[in-house]
C-alpha cells in the first residue's frame, strides 16, 4: 500500500486511538486531580501522532526519520508516566497491562519504518 498522506501510516491511526484512550482514564478518580502527572501523560502521548504527522510533512527520509524517533521518544515517555500512574494507584494494572501492549505495538511500527526510512538516504 503505498502512503499518500500521514493518515495512512497505521502508527499514526494507533497512536491516535491511544491518545484517546489515555484522556480518558487521566480525567478519571485521583489521576484526574493530579495535574502534573494528567498533563505530563497528555503531551507526551499527544506527541505520538503529532511527530508522526510533521515527519511525513518534511522535506526527505532523513528528516521524516529524525521525527519518527521523537515520536519514539514520546513513546517511552508515555509508558514511564504509565509506571508511575500504576504505582500510585491510579491506574489498574490490567489497564496499564493494555497500553503497554499498544505501546509496543505502536513502537516496533515506528522503529520498523524508521530503519525502512534510514535504507532510503
């Protein structure tokens, strides 16, 4: 299938579901009430997509390249604030157990087109 804009790049369709999934549980209970922790989880998973999107905007592979591994970065961002979510008990670990798994999901897609990408310089 041949990708003619960033909303055929399944990473990007995932991460964006998850950025949904992830409001909703940090609106919810004590998560909800801890500002810090409910904004630092917001923009990090917000970033997911979001760098997807410019990279495919860019200029070139090397550059589409550099914004998938932000994105990446994002991405582990995202499961660690999900490590202190479940310590403090504000997220079961059945929840935190499903977004892991999308999150892995998620990064082995990102990290799979970006050597794809780094073959194309």
């Amino acid at each position: 299938m041949k990708i003619t804009c960033f909303e055929d790049i399944i990473a990007w369709q995932k991460s964006r579901s998850l950025v949904s999934k992830i409001y909703a549980v940090s609106e919810k209970g004590m998560f909800g009430k801890d500002w810090g922790l409910r904004d630092q989880i917001r923009r990090s998973v917000l970033s997911i997509p979001a760098n997807i999107a410019e990279g495919f905007a860019r200029s070139g592979n090397r550059e589409f390249a550099r914004f998938l591994s932000i994105s990446n970065g994002s991405l582990s961002e995202t499961k660690s604030h999900l490590y202190i979510a479940l310590d403090l008990k504000y997220i079961s670990q059945p929840q935190f157990n499903s977004f892991v798994d999308d999150l892995n999901e998620i990064q082995r897609m990102i990290k799979a087109f970006e050597d794809y990408l780094k073959t194309r310089f």
